[in-house]
C-alpha cells in the first residue's frame, strides 16, 4: 500500500501585519477593494424589494447545485456581451467569488505536493491558497510587459510537470498588466501539448477604461484546458461573495457533482437571484460603466501625482484597466537609498522597508514581496487607485513622494 506523503504547510514568507492599515488618517494604497462610497446600496435595495416581490420559494431555498437557472442565464447574456465571446449557460458553475472558485478547483483536481505555475509577481492572496491551504509546490514563471513570457513557461516545462498554471491574464494584479493575444494562443498550445489546466483568474477583464482587451480565456472554456473564475466583487460589490467558473460543460458538472454542492446545494442562492434582476434590468451595466469612468478619472490622477512627487525614482505604465499600479523603484534611488540607510540596515534597503518610514507618514502600499512566491521583488510595489477618491490619491502620493525623499 503506498501512503501520501506529508506536506507541511509552509512558513509565510512575509508579515501579514503590514497589509491593511485602515486608520482614517491614513491613507492606505494597499488596500486592493472598491472605494466604500461608490458601493451600489441604492441598486442592491431596489433589486432586493424587487426580488421578494416575486414571491416564490426558491429565493431562500437549497439552490440547483450548478447555480440557479434563471441567473446562470441572464449571467451568461451579460458575459456574451462584455467578452464579444458566446458564453453558455450550461459552462458557468456559481460561486460564492473567485477565492472560493480557485479553493474549489484546487480541492476538486490537485493533491497536496503538486505543481502549480505563478505568475512572478501574482496575486498574494490566491499564492496563499495555493501555497498554505492547498500546499501545491508553486513554481514562478518570469513576466513583462506582456504577461508571462512564453519561453520561460516552455523552460520550466522542461524540468516540471504542472497540474495547473494559475494566471491573472488581464489588468494584473499586481502588475495591471495584460496578457497579448498571441501569448494567450502560445499558451493555450502548451496546456493541451503537456495536458496541464490554465486557471485564468479574469476578474478584472471586464473593467476595462477604453479599449476592450484581447478576448479572454473564457472564451476557450469548450477546449476542456481552461478554467476562467470571474467575480461580482470588482464590478459589482465584494460583499456579494457571488463568482463563477467557465469551462466545459462537463468540467462544469464536475464541480456541480462534489461534496460540498451536494450537501450545501449551489453556493449562493440568495445573492444570485439578486443580481439576477440587475442583470436583466440593466442595472449592473449601468454601475459597471459608472465604474469604468470614475476609475479612469483616478487613475489618470494618480499617474500624475506619481510624475510630480515620485519622478524618475520608480517607473510604472499607466493600467488601461484592472485596479493598479506596479512600481518598479529605479537603480539610482536604491542605491542611494542605501546608502542612506546603510547605518540602520546595511544593504537591506527594500520597498519593505520603505513602509515602516511610510506608515510613519500616514501612507501605505503592497509591499513587492507579498506578491512573490518566493519572497522576491524587493525593489517593486503595488498601489490600488481604486479605494480612495482623488483628493486622497493626491495628498496619499504627496506624502509617499515624501517619503522617497528621506531615502536619499
Ligand atoms: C486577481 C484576483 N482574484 C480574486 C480576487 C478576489 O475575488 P473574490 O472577492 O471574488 O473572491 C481578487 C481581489 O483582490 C483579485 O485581485
């Protein structure tokens, strides 16, 4: 009889204490969640009243395993013509949200000692559930400008056998970076050459500010390679806990078939049969597009607040979607910031750092190693322009900016 081996749950690489400073005087970049105050009470009350008005059982009954009907339906519309890609009703698995979409896929089709590939950097809560809850060996793949660099992937093909390659393919996090078409078709080559699955985490594909992106993974859910999760928690609202997986029809019973559907019943009921009626109203489109224009607005904002108190001491594009910007700190200003702090900790200057000095200055960030799966990226971090209206993001910068400035 052959037994598992065990796999220890692996020592966080980072201090989870320096990610959400939420004092009111302070502002806090780290934050990667909508701005409280453009949260839709009023469209959710409406659609709610609405809702239990119709009057039938099913609203606070077990849901239909796959997720209600009538939703999935409606769901599957608005995706159509979001992505410019038919979706089909019977692909979509409900979810209470992509971080319970990408736990489920990792319950349903890996073991604990598996191979996974990251993106380098990637999103530090999904590297936590692969990496602490799932304890799946995650193995970092390069990227740049556009998204994993395919070479690197084929490398690393070459001394790993993946289960699944988890990518943020649009508008990154943390990178807000997107992934090229050609890229996407390279990839899509090499899930079905070494029969691995690409979990396509998509959640901020349709939060575009202008020009739509290439289409997404989803789009490819019938090739049996691609698990796309996409959420109501950037579009929508966080609170909601209301996500979905595309894929085949019948990976899509699969997930319909496991354990915790079969006792629970389709993961959320209530809330879909909401979000069901802003669908159908038209409701979410309205918001989502309300959305688009006030974040372009701050992102435009935080781009030149970045250009007037940062300057030439970090680099960073300008996200044409998605929630961030990436900071990469330039040579000179490590070096001289090292300088400068070579009393204290001798060469150890790093974005870490960086936010003690920031959290004295009522500021805050994502620090880069938080995004790595193996610590790296200590020259990089990460600044949500979503959370904070414009005021906050100008004095947030000013202040950052000041903080730059007692590293030289
Ligand atoms: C890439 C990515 N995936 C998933 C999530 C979380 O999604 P949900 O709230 O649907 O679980 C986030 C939130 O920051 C995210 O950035």
């Amino acid at each position: 009889m052959t037994t598992n081996p065990v796999h220890p749950r692996p020592t966080p690489m980072y201090d989870r204490s320096t990610q959400v400073d939420r004092s009111a005087d302070s502002i806090n970049f780290g934050i990667g969640q909508p701005d409280f105050a453009l949260l839709p009470h009023a469209l959710m009350s409406e659609v709610a009243a609405e809702r239990f008005a119709e009057g039938d059982t099913e609203l606070l009954n077990y849901g239909f395993p796959q997720g209600d009907g009538r939703f999935r339906w409606a769901l599957a519309e608005f995706l159509s013509r979001g992505y410019g890609a038919p979706v089909q009703p019977q692909q979509l698995m409900i979810t209470a949200g992509a971080s319970q979409a990408l736990n489920l896929v990792c319950t349903l089709f890996t073991r604990p000692g598996d191979t996974v590939f990251v993106e380098e950097p990637s999103y530090f809560l999904a590297l936590r559930i692969l990496q602490e809850d799932h304890r799946l060996n995650a193995v970092p793949i390069p990227t740049d400008e556009h998204g994993l660099v395919l070479p690197a992937v084929e490398d690393a093909l070459t001394r790993h056998r993946p289960v699944l390659l988890y990518t943020i393919p649009t508008y990154q996090n943390p990178t807000g970076r997107t992934l090229s078409h050609s890229r996407r078709q390279q990839l899509l080559a090499l899930a079905e050459q070494h029969d691995f699955q690409i979990v396509a985490d998509e959640v901020y594909h349709l939060l575009d500010f202008g020009s739509p992106p290439p289409a997404p993974f989803a789009a490819y859910a019938d090739s049996g390679r691609v698990l796309s999760l996409g959420s109501f928690s950037k579009i929508l609202a966080p609170g909601l806990r209301l996500g979905w997986v595309q894929t085949s029809e019948q990976q899509a019973r699969q997930f319909a078939d496991s354990g915790l559907v079969d006792s629970g019943g389709g993961l959320n009921q209530f809330t879909s049969n909401l979000v069901r009626v802003a669908l159908e109203g038209g409701g979410q489109q309205d918001y989502l597009d309300s959305l688009r224009r006030a974040y372009k607005k701050r992102v435009e904002a935080m781009d030149a607040a970045l250009h007037k108190h940062i300057g030439d001491r970090a680099a960073w594009t300008v996200p044409t979607g998605g929630f961030f910007f990436w900071l990469t700190c330039a040579d000179d200003f490590l070096a001289a910031a090292n300088r400068s702090t070579a009393a204290a900790t001798p060469g150890q200057f790093n974005t870490t750092a960086l936010l003690d000095a920031a959290a004295d200055a009522k500021v805050g960030f994502l620090p880069g190693p938080r995004c790595s799966s193996v610590g790296a990226l200590n020259h990089c971090l990460r600044l949500c322009f979503a959370h904070y209206p414009i005021p906050e993001i100008h004095e947030g910068i000013r202040r950052l900016g000041r903080v730059f400035d007692t590293f030289q």
